[in-house]
C-alpha cells in the first residue's frame, strides 16, 4: 500500500481545491509546494490585480463625485498604502487556505516537485529530499509569465506582470507589449495613478480574443481615459536600458521611451523539471501536458490540471479541472466539459462574457439572432452613472436557444453568470424573458436583450417605418 493516496504537486487554485476534495472523498492526501499556496490566483494574478483595481476604481469614482452632487477634495493615491493593503488581502486568504488543508487533514510538504520512472514524488526540500510514495498524483503546476527575447528581463525598466504587482512607486510612463487580459488591466490601474501610457499590439485590434464590438468600443473607452493603443504593432529593438528606462524601436519606425515596460504576451507552462520524459507523461510542442476528458496523462493514475494542460487559462477553470481529476483519482467518474466557462476582464468598464461570440458564430456559418440592449436605456446604469456598455446575446435561431454572452459595462463580471447558468439549464431567450427581474436592476439588461430578440423589449425603439 501507497503512503499516500493522492500527491498533488502545486497548490494553485487547480491543486489546492483538487487535494481538498481528494480529502473530502476520504483519500490520504499530500500537497507539495514550491512558493506560497494559492499560486499565480492568490499571489501574483487575480487577487492582487482586482485588489489595486479596488483602489483605482475607487478613486476614479471619487474624482466623478461632483456630477453625483458630492464634493471630495485632496483626492490623492497611497501607494505604499494601496501596496499594503493588497497584501493584507493575499495574506488573508493564503492563510484561509493553510487553515482548510491542515482541517481536511492534508499533508503540506513546502519544496520543489518531480517524478521519477517509479512514479514517486521527489521533493527537494529545504532539509533535504523527500520521496513520496502516492497511489495517484494530480500535476497542477500552473504558468509562468511568458517572456520575449527582444528584452532583457534582468534590467530594471522590463517588467512581467509579476514586477508590476510589486512595484515600489507609480511609475511616470509605461509601455505596455500586448493588449490582453493582464495588459489591459494594468493600463486601468496605471493610468488612473497618472501614468502615461502606449499599449502595443501586434495585432489589428485590443483584445484580439474578445467579440469584434466589444473590442472596438473597449479601445474607444481605453482612449477618452488617455491611453494610447498602437494595434499592429510591436517593439522592433531596444535602443537603449537605463537605470530609470527604456528606449525602444517600433516596427512602425518610431521610437519610444518611458521609465517602465511590460511585457503582458501570454503564459508559459510550467512541466519542465517535473520528470514527465521519464515517467512517459506526454506534453506538445508548447509544454502542455496532454490530458483527456478527464484530466488523465497519457500514463495511468497521472492526472493534471490547471495552466499546465494550456485550453482557457483562467482560475475557476483549475478549479474546475482539479475537482474533475479528485473525483477520479479516488474512484469516481467525472468528465470536463468547457461550453459554459464565463470569462471576465476587470477594466473600466468591465467585460464578462460565456460560450459561443457573435464573431464566431458568423465565422461558423451558424443560424443565430444577435440580439443587444445598450445600458444607455437602462434606469439603474444611468443612476449609477455608469450607462456605458451594452449585453448582448447570441441565441440559435431555430431553437432559441442561448448559446453564448457578452456584456460589457457596469458588473458585466457579475452579471454574466445569470446567462452561464442560463447556458447551463440550456435554457432559452424565451426563459429568460418570462422570468421576472427586479427594478431598478442591472439584470434587466438581460431580460431586455432576451425580449428584444423576439422584437419584444419595452425599450428598444422598433426599426423606423420608411
Ligand atoms: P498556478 O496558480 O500558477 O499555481 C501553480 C502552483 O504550483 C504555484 O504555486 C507554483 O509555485 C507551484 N509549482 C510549480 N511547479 C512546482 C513544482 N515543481 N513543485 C511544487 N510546486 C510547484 N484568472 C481568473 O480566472 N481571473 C482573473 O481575474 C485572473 N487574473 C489574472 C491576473 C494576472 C496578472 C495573472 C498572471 C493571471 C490571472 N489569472 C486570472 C489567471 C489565473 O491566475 C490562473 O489561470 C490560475 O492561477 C491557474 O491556476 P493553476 O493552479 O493551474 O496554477
């Protein structure tokens, strides 16, 4: 018999719940750790960033007060006490998560974890090597920040989103490489401190992944907020490091300078160094250790989760492929499925957005209605102050059946679960318009973009007669 049950290497949010429900199905269990629990999500990802939006946000808010009839004055941003504070939060829920392993009973080994041919885990520890024998392992080793050979990562002017989250002032001026998710959340965060900005993007639009309209109205948002957005574009050359910045060469022929720049280009995967050649666990060409329905490696009782399998590198994603793979380890039968993943982006305004994009459905020749309802017509946004944005459903025309969202504006983050669930149910445009919603409500934009594809919303004018 195995010392343990189940050994889970990393203790991100795909390894720390994958253990727990391990725990909760009766296994022994054992989490190795090489940095702090709570991984990339707690540390350096989700918590930190949407923490210093909290305090952006806020003072954005503050400096609209007069329009709300409020006056504030001497508006001013903290940063050692906007710094502190985000590491008050992560410690919290660091803590929160040392507290439920040790109440489930799991063993938290702190070191650096491999496999070997045997299918033991070798953990170099600080006192020494540690070999666990383990009937079942679940890799969930997560990403890194993927860096670009054009910069020397060491100079002090370059920045990972790592770097970002701990800088130690607010820095002038701030190139950002790549118009994603992760750079577009610190433009929000760094231009509401005064920092100017010059985004880069490679490609011909923001957000090259998010629905066409969505996009298009984010970068006209991204613009009246002062930040400049250079689409098909990138840096050609480093001119120059200082201490105090960079000077760069853009494939457009100019040149650039600022004190900071972030490289925000994607993830890369952490599998190396795991031992996978010599147990026969097989990755692609990118280091994405190949899985199956569910979340099985090409070698038996080997399972992995998380950033490490690549597909949609988001938290609730881990999670959800850790508890697929802690109910197989310990006997059950789960499978994931990946049709109703909500996905969301914390700028200002926010996105939220689950299943199948207007875009994509053209691309894919489907029969769809893509029905809108702007927030500029909606009671609560316009008393918020916050009537920028529209939802938008995307709903098969045969069926009526709604196959995907996307919303942009005030709690598009919140909002968009009502249609996940929704998707979930395989419920229709029809469901959702013969469900009552309260007013004054944000939700109420869903109901109206429901109604308004049946040609029914009260406040949609109908299309002018010729
Ligand atoms: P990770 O969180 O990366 O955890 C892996 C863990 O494994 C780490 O703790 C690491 O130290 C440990 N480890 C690695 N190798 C070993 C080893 N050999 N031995 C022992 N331990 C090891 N996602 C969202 O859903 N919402 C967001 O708002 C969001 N914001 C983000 C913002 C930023 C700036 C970044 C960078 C990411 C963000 N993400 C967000 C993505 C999210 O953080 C990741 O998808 C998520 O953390 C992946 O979880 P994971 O458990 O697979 O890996």
């Amino acid at each position: 018999m195995s010392e343990y049950d189940v050994v889970v290497i990393g203790a991100g949010p795909g390894g720390y719940p994958a253990a727990i429900r391990c725990a909760q199905r009766g296994a022994k269990v054992a989490i190795v750790e090489k940095d702090k629990v709570g991984g990339t999500c707690l540390n350096w990802g989700c918590i930190p960033t949407k923490t210093l939006l909290a305090s952006t946000e806020l003072i954005a808010h503050a400096r609209e007060a007069e329009k709300f009839g409020v006056k504030i004055t001497g508006i001013e941003p903290d940063w050692t006490a906007i710094q502190d504070r985000k590491q008050k939060v992560t410690d919290t829920l660091v803590g929160g998560i040392l507290q439920l392993l040790k109440a489930n009973g799991i063993k938290l080994i702190e070191g650096s974890a491999s496999i070997n041919k045997d299918k033991n885990v070798v953990v170099q520890a600080a006192d020494g090597e540690v070999i666990l024998d383990a009937d079942k392992i679940i890799i969930a080793t997560g990403s890194d920040p993927a860096e670009l050979p054009t910069f020397d990562f060491s100079q002090p002017a370059v920045m990972t989103s790592t770097d970002a989250l701990a800088l130690d002032h607010i820095p002038k001026s701030l190139i950002i490489v790549g118009s994603g998710v992760i750079g577009s959340e610190f433009a929000c965060v760094f231009s509401v401190l005064g920092t100017e900005i010059v985004m880069l993007e490679l490609m011909d639009r923001m957000l090259p992944t998010e629905d066409s309209r969505v996009a298009k109205q984010m970068r006209s948002t991204f613009r009246k907020q002062g930040i400049d957005i250079r689409t098909e574009t990138t840096v050609e050359e480093v001119l120059e490091y200082r201490p105090d910045g960079i000077k760069v060469k853009l494939s457009s022929g100019d040149e650039l300078e600022a004190e900071k720049l972030l490289v925000s280009i994607g993830r890369k995967f952490n599998s190396a160094g795991l031992g996978l050649e010599e147990t026969g666990v097989e990755t692609d060409e990118r280091g994405r250790i190949i899985v199956d329905q569910t979340m099985e490696t090409s070698v038996d009782g080997i399972f992995a989760v998380g950033d490490v399998v690549g597909g949609i590198l988001l938290a609730h994603t881990a999670t959800f492929e850790g508890l697929c793979a802690a109910e197989n380890a310990t006997g059950g039968n789960s499978t994931m499925k990946y049709h109703v993943v909500p996905a969301c982006i914390f700028t200002t305004p926010e996105i939220g957005s689950v299943g199948i994009n207007a875009d994509r459905a053209e691309e894919q020749g489907l029969d769809v209605i893509v029905s809108r309802f702007s927030f500029g017509a909606l009671g609560k946004a316009l008393a918020m102050g916050e009537d920028y944005g529209f939802v938008q459903l995307v709903i098969d025309a045969k069926t009526d059946v709604v196959l995907g969202a996307q919303i942009m504006g005030p709690h598009a983050s919140d909002l968009v679960h009502e249609v996940a669930v929704a998707m979930h149910m395989g419920t229709t445009a029809a469901d959702i318009s013969a469900t009552i919603h309260a007013h004054p409500s944000l939700p109420e934009a869903i109901l109206e973009a429901a109604e308004a594809a049946h040609g029914k919303a009260i406040h949609v004018a109908p299309p002018r007669k010729k």
